[in-house]
C-alpha cells in the first residue's frame, strides 16, 4: 500500500473537464493501492457537507482513502501546500509517492524527499502540455528563458523517481533531449481496475490494458493515434483586420472636445504643467 500525495492545486469544485478526469482517476486509485490526499484551492475551506454533495457530482466520496485539502489563496498559497506536503509526508506510516505536475513542484518535492531521511519517498512527474517549457520560449524567440528553462528541465528530469507521459511522443522527446532522464512510461489519460503500478518504472513504455477501437476515433485523434502527420497546412498568416463599422456618428452629435478630437485638430485649451 501506498500514499499518494498529488503535489498540485486544484480548483474545487470545477466544471473543468480535466480536474473532474484527476479526480476521478486518483478516486480509482485510492481503493486500489492505498490513501490518496489531494490539494484544492478556495477563498474559503468547504465544509464536510459541502465537499461530499461536490464530490457526488463526479462519481466520488470522503473516505479514510481518499481526503481532499484546502489551501487556501492569498499570500504564500505555494509556502501552505508545501507545508501541507511536509505534514502528510512525514506522517505517513507507509510509503509515499508524491505525484507532481510542473517543474517548480517537482524541485520541491525532491527536496521534500531529501529531508524525509530514511522513509521511503518517490517523487513522479507527470508530463503535460506545458512540461517542457524551453521548447516553448524557443519557439516564441525567448531564447535566454529557454537556456536557463532547459537547463532546470535536465535538473529535474534526471531527479525524479519517474515520469508519467501521456503520449508516446513525449517518450520519444525525453530520449532525444535527455538521454540522463529518469525511469519513464507512457501511461494514457485513462485509468483501468487491472492495471498494476510497478515497484519499478521500466527503460520501455508499459502497454496499457485498456485499448480503444480506433474506428471510434475522429479522424483527427485517429491520425494522432497512428503518428501520422496532419495533411491540413498550418496557417501562420495574420488574421484579417476586423471590417469597418458602418455605423457612423454624425459629428454634429458630438459636443465640441469631442468633435475636434474626432477631426484630430489639436484642442485650442492650453495644457497647464505646473
């Protein structure tokens, strides 16, 4: 058995079809390998009632399994769900696995797991959109951003226990670029019952157990499943300039520093500096 601490906060409740996905699937895994405790962020902390009505919603429930966490905004939001982190680390009697979704958590997550001595710590990155930043302040022309982006990202990927890919492409990006990178898989946006976390992250990624009849695709998602690039051109021309509004106002409606504005004359009022 395991705890699992998701290192991230999360907006609850959300109509996010993303954070319902999260909880949903860290509500699966709860019953299956041990106690998750997840992070919300909220003005003000939900009450017991209120947090189980929310949770109905997305087909979950408060259980000693599975515990949600207000931190609540304003100043040193991040300083309180690192401390909570801390508390739930270190008062856990079994081994904790504290799952994170960006660079700047990962770093403190590790350095969590550094301090946490003899207790058994892991520390996994998932890799979304957004993981591998440099890639995009290269691409925007940023590339001082993306020196220093790069250089954190090789940090953080060799220190990590694993990483979780959504994607094969991203496999196929972390082995180009860092080759040092930690343990990886490909483990899809989706979560089934049979599936088994491994006591160790494989070089390869797993094959998952659930497959999806590709005749139910789009075929957008189709051509992205069999890694075949998109025959539609991507349109890099600026967007047409709105047309102009054929609704005019007759000048004479207009009250007199309006009107000379509007015939851009300069105003006869002199402009007093002192």
């Amino acid at each position: 058995m395991y705890t699992f601490i998701y290192y991230h906060r999360i907006h609850f409740p959300s109509a996010s079809g993303q954070t319902i996905q999260v909880l949903r699937d860290y509500y699966a895994l709860s019953g299956a390998l041990g106690t998750v405790h997840m992070l919300y962020r909220s003005r003000v902390p939900l009450d017991e009632a209120q947090t189980k009505d929310a949770l109905r919603d997305y087909g979950a429930e408060l259980s000693p399994s599975f515990q949600l966490h207000c931190i609540t905004e304003g100043w040193f939001g991040s300083r309180r769900a690192a401390g909570k982190v801390i508390r739930l680390t270190t008062s856990s009697e079994t081994s904790v696995i504290i799952v994170t979704r960006t660079l700047d958590h990962a770093e403190r997550a590790i350095s969590i797991r550094e301090r946490a001595g003899s207790h058994p710590v892991r520390v996994i990155l998932e890799l979304h959109e957004t993981a591998i930043p440099h890639m995009v302040y290269e691409e925007g022309g940023r590339k001082i951003k993306g020196y220093f982006s790069l250089k954190k990202e090789k940090r953080v990927f060799s220190s990590v226990d694993g990483l979780l890919c959504t994607a094969p492409p991203q496999l196929a990006i972390l082995d180009e670029k860092f080759p040092n990178h930690a343990p990886a898989i490909v483990l899809p946006n989706q979560y089934d019952g049979n599936f088994r976390f491994p006591s160790r992250f494989p070089s390869e990624p797993l094959p998952h157990p659930t497959r999806i009849d590709k005749s139910e695709l789009s075929p957008r998602s189709a051509r992205i499943a069999k890694s075949e690039p998109l025959d539609v051109p991507i349109r890099r021309e600026l967007p047409p300039r709105s047309a102009p509004c054929s609704a005019r106002i007759a000048k004479s409606e207009l009250p007199p520093c309006s009107a000379r504005i509007a015939k851009s004359e300069p105003l006869d009022v002199p402009i007093r500096r002192e």
